[in-house]
C-alpha cells in the first residue's frame, strides 16, 4: 500500500514529465519501486528512452530492468508487438534466465494463450516451488478467464504458504465480498487485523463487511469497528461517521427503544452527526442541507 | 437530451446517451451507477432522465450502497425523480453475466419502484464504436418478469428499449475520444473526498 505522500510525489513526477520537465527516469524508478500501476504512461515514458541509444547506453546495467518494466507495460496496454520485442531483447542477452522466463510466461498470458502460460508457470516451479509471483500470476489468470472458484482456491493455497501477505489477503477478501461471502470475508478481514491492528482500512472494511451480514451482534461489532477507524484516522473519516449513523440507526430499529445501550447508541450518533456536518460545511457547502436530510431519513 | 422509447402495452424505457458514457470501459473495475427518472402519465413509459455513477470498487458492501441511494432519493425527490433503474458495467470485457450483487440491487430497487430496469453495459458493442455506425444503445435492458427474475429484452416483444436522441452514439464517441471519462466523480470518489461532487454538474453540461 502506497502512503499519500508517496502518491503525491509520483503524480506530481508524473505532471512535471506530462509539461516537458524532464524527469522519465525518476518516475520510472519510483513507479517500480512502489509497485504501482501506471502502465500507459510507462509504455510511454520508457519507450522513449529505450529508443534513443544514448540514453539507453547512459542508464549502464539498469538498462535491462529497464526493458522489463516497460514490456510489463506493453503487457498491461496490449502493445504486445511491443512486448515481444523488448522480451527478445531480454532473451537475447540473458538466455537461461528464469527471471526472463517468466517474462515469457506473462507474455504468453497477455496474449491470452492460457494452456501454454500455465505449463510454462508450472515448469517454472517445479525449479522453485516458493516463487511468489508465478503463485500469483496463476491467481491472476484464473481471475482473467472468469475462473473465480479457481482464483479462489489458488489464492487460498498460496495464503498457507504465505501467510503473511497482506495484500493477498485482501484479495481474497474482495473477492469474497464480490461473491457476497461476507463470513469468509470477515475472516480475512479479522487475520488482517490482527497482523496489522493499526491500518484503519482494515478496521473499516470489517465493518462494512459485519454491517452487511446484519444481525444485532454483528451491527454492535460493526458499530465498534466504525468507532476504531475514525480512532485511527482522527476523528474526520467520512465512511466511518456514516457507517456510525447507519449502525445506530440498525440496532435502534431492531431493538426498538428495548435496549439499555440506547442513550450511548443515540450519543454516538449525534456525534458523528455533528462531525459530518461540520466536514460538509468545510469541504461540500452545497450538500449540507441534502446531509441533514439524509441524516433523518 | 432524454432518450425516449416507446411502446404499446409494456414499459418502454428512455435512457440517456451520457449514463453509458458515465461508466467508462476504461476504469479497470466494475461500474455501477443509478438510473433516475419518472414513470410517463399512461404508466406505460419509463423516462430516464439521469443518472448518478456510484461505485468502482468492493460493491458489494451494504452501507456506502445504503447511503448513496439515500442520499440520491433526497436530492432527486425534490425534483420530482426518483430511482428507476440501476446500471452496471463488468470488469472483464468479455463478461455477459449480471452478477448476484447486480441483481440485489436491482431487486432492492424494485421494492421501491417495480417497473425498475437493470441496464448492462455491452462492452464489445461499446469499443466496436469508433468503428460502425451502429445507432442502437451500447447496452443491455434486463426487467423483472412475472417469475421475479431478472430477463434480457430483445428488440421485439413486450419491452424496448430506444435512445430519444439519435445522436446519442456520437455523442459517447465524442466524450470517450475527449477522454471525460477520466474526470467522471461517483460516488465512491465522493465518499474518498466530500469535496467532489457526484453530481458532476460541470461535466455533462
């Protein structure tokens, strides 16, 4: 996950390269380094610099990194012409590389000749069984071709082995949540929690995903975790408050006035009331009287 | 610019050129949107009028769902709309299924408004485009039938759905060649940054 400062300076590289200020290579390298996924203005920006023979020779050894991430690139926007050519480049100077590859075998998957991807991923881990990207690349394709029971049980295999990958376990949470499985969801969303307890994204989604369930325990739970993340964030998350008006309200009507906790329950939601009308006031005057009306209903 | 179909005895749905272009095939998720609009004074016509993109991400979630379409009912009841539809666009290009969560939705909606029209976005039909001269809306019109489940309408038969204008298609060629796609806000953006607003009233003048 990106902070938001690291995200501001990539667009910020990205509108100083966009005006003619220079700047391709720095943005090339903070994109790889962040993993992010800018493919276009990858294409773009590398290709200009793998076509001019100065540059190219001015980047030393980084020149192959180079060729990698933009044939990703081309891979992403469909220039496969593109992509054979720089993956050629990269056969032709490193021939036995396994690194190349599964280059080879992401170029074989864009070009959507699935049987083929497969057998070359599989050949390549049966030299190394705990290569992570081609575990997620098999993930990827079976969510490519529709296959999401596939996707599933792939990502399920790969979490046992890598159980620490908080990104996979989001995955599969998403992937839950699409399919409307909020339990097995929650699951993920709870290991996530505890591998992390300070992310307030994962406290959020939880909520969410308790909050679908429904049922008075999960609303409380759902309630708690509202209450966590504007903890964590502050005290101004727009979701969080909403999420907060909206459980209130839930266990209001399901326990209609039975409940002892209501005084604290209708304290909490005015509070948060309170919060989202004064953000609105800052940031969206022209929404605040269609909050306050949305707010009662 | 409304888009007007008519028929006999069913329900006809108009539907605006802009609402296909609002979920652009280009964001790399699914995009869902709400369709509003008002029922014509014979009962027979639905007349989409507008619509306001929701959300690209994790839609299956109840509670940004809940209060968008709070929300969307309070703005547009004040003027005399009301939520007549839902529309998505799938993730994979090839991909011509309504999804369960679709589906929900669009069940939740016809609790409130029965007539309610679940519009699929044709993705082939959508980048063939540039191409054709194809007139014909570049999506799909699924209505709840008497088995209350969701139904794909032909071009004959009970339900139709027409663009008002004829135009229309152009016009999407033209928002998708000036890329206005790109500064689309829905509602998950409003959610991310109150600042922005899912009404995009500049956008779409």
């Amino acid at each position: 996950m990106v902070s938001k400062t690291e995200e501001e300076q990539v667009n910020r590289l990205e509108s100083q390269v966009e005006n003619g200020g220079g700047g391709e290579w720095e943005y090339l390298c903070l994109v790889r380094k962040l993993k992010l996924r800018r493919s276009y203005n990858v294409l773009k920006y590398g290709f200009s610099i793998l076509n001019d023979p100065k540059k190219r020779s001015a980047l030393g050894p980084e020149e192959w990194t180079l060729y990698e991430q933009v044939a990703v690139a081309a891979m992403d926007t469909q220039r496969l012409d593109m992509a054979k050519d720089y993956v050629k480049v990269l056969q032709e100077k490193f021939p036995e590389s396994k690194r190349v590859g599964r280059l080879e075998a992401l170029l074989l998957e864009a070009m959507g000749l699935w049987e083929e991807a497969e057998k070359a991923y599989s050949s390549l881990l049966e030299d190394n069984e705990l290569d992570p990207v081609i575990h997620k690349r098999r993930v990827a394709m079976a969510k490519a071709q529709g296959n999401i029971s596939g996707a599933i049980e792939w990502l399920n295999k790969y979490l046992e082995i890598f159980m620490a990958d908080n990104d996979a376990w989001r995955e599969l949470a998403e992937i839950y949540v699409s399919l409307q499985m909020y339990k097995q969801a929650a699951f993920c969303y709870e290991e996530l929690i505890l591998s992390q307890p300070t992310i307030p994204l994962y406290h959020l989604a939880y909520a969410d995903v308790l909050y679908t369930l429904g049922g008075l325990e999960n609303l409380h739970m759902a309630k708690k975790y509202y209450a966590s993340t504007i903890d964590l964030t502050g005290g101004k998350h727009t979701r969080a408050l909403f999420g907060i008006c909206l459980s209130t309200s839930a266990i209001d009507q399901l326990t209609k006035g039975r409940n002892k906790d209501d005084k604290e329950n209708s304290q909490l939601a005015s509070l948060s009331a309170t919060a989202l009308g004064k953000d609105y006031k800052q940031r969206a005057p022209n929404k605040v009287s269609l909050l306050a009306s949305t707010l009662k209903a | 610019m409304t888009c007007d179909f008519s028929r006999e005895l069913e329900k006809q749905y108009s539907c605006k050129p802009e609402e296909a272009n609002s979920f652009s095939e280009s964001r790399p998720q699914p995009s869902t949107g709400v369709l509003l609009g008002r029922s014509s004074d014979h009962g027979d016509s639905v007349e989409i009028v507008d619509s306001v993109p929701l959300f690209h991400s994790q839609i299956g979630l109840l509670p940004p769902l809940e209060i968008a379409l709070i929300m969307i009912e309070e703005f547009y009841g004040e003027k005399g709309l009301s939520i007549v539809g839902y529309f998505h666009a799938n993730e994979r290009y090839d991909d011509f299924e309504i999804a369960a969560v679709a589906k929900n939705i669009g069940d939740h909606i016809t609790q409130y408004f029965p007539q309610a029209a679940l519009l699929l976005l044709d993705n082939q039909k959508l980048e063939a485009l540039p191409n054709g001269r194809d007139r014909s809306p570049v999506v799909q019109l699924y209505i709840k039938d008497a088995s209350r489940s969701w139904k794909l309408v032909g071009s004959e038969g009970g339900n139709q759905l027409t663009i008002k204008e004829p135009s229309g298609n152009i016009v999407l060629l033209d928002y998708l060649a000036s890329e206005k796609w790109k500064d689309i806000v829905d509602f998950d953006d409003h959610l991310d940054n109150i600042s922005k607003d899912w009404l995009n009233s500049e956008l779409f003048q």
